[in-house]
C-alpha cells in the first residue's frame, strides 16, 4: 500500500539510510510511551511504601493499580480515533502534559483515595500515549524500516516496564514512594522539547469520530467488574454489592460490543479482527500480557512482603530482564521480520511460562541466586522472543491508516487483560499473599503464558504476515 501523503522521508527506508526526522520521531515515539510503561511497573514495587504510608492493604495495592488501567483500557481506543482525528502529535503533546500534572498530584497525594482518583485521571492521559507513539512510527517508517523502528521502541519501552521496578526500589528506600510518580516529569520535559523542534505535517484522518457513549460503556462496564473482582475475597460473591456489580459490569461491556457492530465509526472496529493475524494477536496479547501483569504485581510485592528484600533489592530481582530486552528486541524484530512471526510468538510465550513454573522454586528460606534468578533471566528469553514480533504481526495486518486504532486496540488488549489479571489476585492466592498464594500465582502465570503459545502456533500466519508486511512496504 502506498504511503500517506502526510508521510515524511522515503518510503522504504533501510535502518541505515534512516532521515534525521524518522531518528527524531523515533525518540518521540519511544520518550512519549516510555512515561506509560514505566508507571505501569515502577508502581508495582512501591506498592508495600504505600500501604504502610495510606494503610487499606491488599485491596488498595490492587485499587493503586487498578484505577490506572481501568481508565487507561477503557478510553485508549477513544485515543486512537483522537489520534487519527486530531493528529498524532497533537493528541500525543495533550496526553504528555495531562500526565505530567496528574503524576505530581499523585506524589503529593494525602491519602488513599486522593491516590485512587488522580490514578483514575492519570489512566486518561496515559491512554493518549501509546497509540499516538505507534501510529506516529506506523506513518513514518515503511518496509523493514518499519520493523526495525517497531523492534527498537518495543525493546526500549518494554525495557522501561521492566527497568521501572528497578528505578522505583531506589527511589523508594532512597526518597520516597511519591518519588516514583514524581519522576515522570523528567522523560515528558525531554519528549516535549523533541515535539517542538519535530518540523513534520501530523498524519490525520478527517473522517475519523469518537464514539464517546461507547467510552463511557466501556469504562463503567469495566470499572463495575473490577470492583467485584477485588472486593469478592472480602465480601463473597453472594453479596448484593458484588453481584449487582459484576452483573452490571457484564450488561455495560455486552452493551458496549452491541453499540460497536452497530454504529458507522465505532471506536472498536469488530472489522479489524477479520485479519487474522490481528485476530489471533490479539488473542495471544490477552493471555500473555495478563500474565505478565500478573507475574510483576506478585514478584515485587512477594519478595517484600515475603522474602524480607528491601523494595531496591525486589526492583533490581527483575533487571536479568530488563537487559536482555535492551539488548537483544531490535535484532528479534528483524528476525521476525525475516523468518516470520509464528514461532517468536509460539516459542516466546512457552519460554516464559517454564520461567513461571520455575519460580515455585522459592521457598520460606528465600536465596535470590538459586531460587528466583534462573526462573527470572527464562522469563527474559521469552519476553524478548516474544513482544517486538507480536506487535509487528498485529500493526502489519491493518493498513497504515488505519494505524492508530489498530495500535489502540492491542494495547487496550493488554491493559484490560492486565486489569483483570490484577484484579483476580485476591481470588488467585486465597486472599493473602503469603508462600503458598505465590506458587499458586506463579503455576496460573505459567499457564496463561502456554495458553498463548497455543494460540500463537494454531492461529498466526507466516504467508499473511508477508503479505500483510509486502503491502505496506
């Protein structure tokens, strides 16, 4: 398919012969994303600093986490029509600044509902983010130009989730836990001076609408289930509370995907799973990325709370991942672009799900090097097989276009897959997370992670991927 007009730079650049624009819009895709990722993990280990500081245990960890992605899944495909509507750099810019104002409330934030709500709104901005970044390398790069650029900002992104916990245990046995909020003032400051000295036209598509009573559809449909799904091991499923929510959570999400088949502009277009490699990868993004939600919530706060590490030692457990990813994600996603997707996204989530069994290794007389290392550098190996073809294979099967909603959808995907998954763990580990709430938690990641080798093998399509990937060149 041939390039928008909008375009900047050539249409099949080699990573060699890269404009300094398409470097530029490169560091704006990765900077811009970069805030959403690492709030996304550097919460996760300071979560123990803020149950001591606000009090609520168990249940406000998850609700700290939560409110985020309830807000950040539901409205992140109302960013991507935004995103085709406006402009990408537009929305981009407006979703940079809302998050900055909102990660300095919540790092002065005076209890734990004053937390709660500036997560929700800080869910708002950050759904402005990721897709905006995407689309913006979706219209600039083409060719294995394109998989090379969606390679290194998978690596760099995915590096700042996974370094996030990392930065987060320093700042919080160093500083404070509201350090780890504040701190996101740094990249955004940086992004915005790029977006100013960026001289391109903004992609846009005018026929673009947002669907805004299918995001408020979305929003309470989610937000009602997750209140059930958290407050459930509190107050059992028979309680009123819990059943009119988790039923009015089911009929507000059942009326949500109604509206979508039937209105002109949907913001979810049930059309896109027609392609099959966005289909299945999205299929595979629900149950791996759940997952992995579900593995970073459960190691940070065990290895506190559990194994006695201090929220500096619990960050740095993971950094084995955070290395590879940084090292080797750009030249799996020219792998992938030459081989194909099927068996980076079939043999990445299977290793990761044998790092997953492995950690039931920890024991009450907890040894970092023995018991949890080899289980965590496994995981790595399959996180980095996994992500950079994954997300090649779902964008290359939509028209560039078409890119910001594409890009939208998967990672409403993986955040609502992570907001349930999260929001499961009180049922998961019985209530409290103690040894043996672990090693359950540790088995259902693994298995959600072979799940989604499954799928990838039965559904995803090396000859579609080339086809897909031939025509936007």
């Amino acid at each position: 398919m041939a390039a928008s007009p909008d375009s900047p730079g050539p249409s099949t650049p080699g990573p060699a012969s890269a404009t300094s624009t398409q470097v530029m819009v490169l560091w704006i895709a990765i900077l811009g994303s970069f805030v959403a990722f690492l709030d996304g993990s550097i919460v996760t280990v300071a979560l123990p600093a803020i149950e001591r500081d606000l009090g609520g245990g168990v249940a406000l960890q998850q609700w700290v986490v939560d409110a985020y992605l309830i807000t950040l899944g539901a409205l992140i495909l109302v960013a991507g029509s935004l995103s085709d509507l406006f402009g990408r750099l537009r929305v981009l810019t407006i979703g940079l600044v809302g998050f900055g104002a909102t990660s300095l409330a919540i790092a002065l934030a005076p209890t734990g509902t004053f937390l709660i709500g500036a997560r929700l709104l800080q869910g708002v901005a950050g759904a402005l983010l990721v897709p905006s970044s995407l689309a913006l390398i979706m219209s600039t790069f083409r060719g294995p130009a394109q998989a090379k650029a969606i390679g290194t900002w998978t690596g760099a992104t995915t590096g700042a989730f996974v370094a996030g916990p990392v930065l987060g245990g320093l700042l919080t046995d160093y500083a404070s836990w509201r350090w780890a909020f504040a701190i996101n003032v740094v990249p955004i400051a940086a992004t915005l001076v790029l977006i100013a000295r960026l001289d391109i036209h903004d992609v846009r598509r005018e026929s673009a609408k947002v669907d805004y009573a299918g995001a408020l559809l979305c929003a309470v449909g989610l937000g009602a289930a997750v209140y059930a799904l958290v407050e459930q091991p509190h107050l059992g499923w028979s309680d009123a509370r819990i059943v009119a929510a988790g039923l009015g959570g089911l009929v507000a999400l059942a009326a949500f995907v109604l509206r979508q088949a039937r209105i002109p502009d949907p913001m979810l277009p049930l059309g896109l799973f027609r392609a099959r490699n966005f289909a299945w990868g999205n299929l595979t993004t629900w149950f791996a990325y759940g997952a992995l939600a579900l593995n970073g919530f459960i190691v940070s706060v065990y290895l506190q709370q559990g194994a006695g590490l201090s929220a500096t030692a619990a960050g740095l457990s993971e950094l084995p991942i955070t290395v590879l990813m940084i090292l080797f994600s750009s030249r799996v996603g020219a792998l992938g672009a030459r081989f194909g997707p099927r068996i980076f996204m079939t043999v990445g989530p299977v290793i990761m799900g044998i790092g997953s069994f492995m950690l039931v290794a920890i024991s009450a007389e907890f040894d970092y090097w023995t018991q949890a290392l080899p289980g965590i550098v496994v995981f790595g190996v399959g996180l980095t097989l996994m992500v950079a073809p994954l997300t090649s294979a779902i964008l290359g099967a939509i028209d560039s276009e078409r890119s910001g909603i594409a890009s939208a959808v998967n990672n409403a995907v993986a955040r609502i897959a992570g907001l349930v998954a999260v929001a499961l763990i009180g049922t998961i580990v019985g209530g409290t997370l103690d040894l043996d709430g672990f090693h359950r938690a540790t088995v259902v990641t693994g298995a959600f992670m072979l799940v989604a080798g499954a799928i990838s093998w039965a559904g995803i399509r090396n000859d579609a991927f080339a086809r897909d990937h031939g025509a936007s060149a």
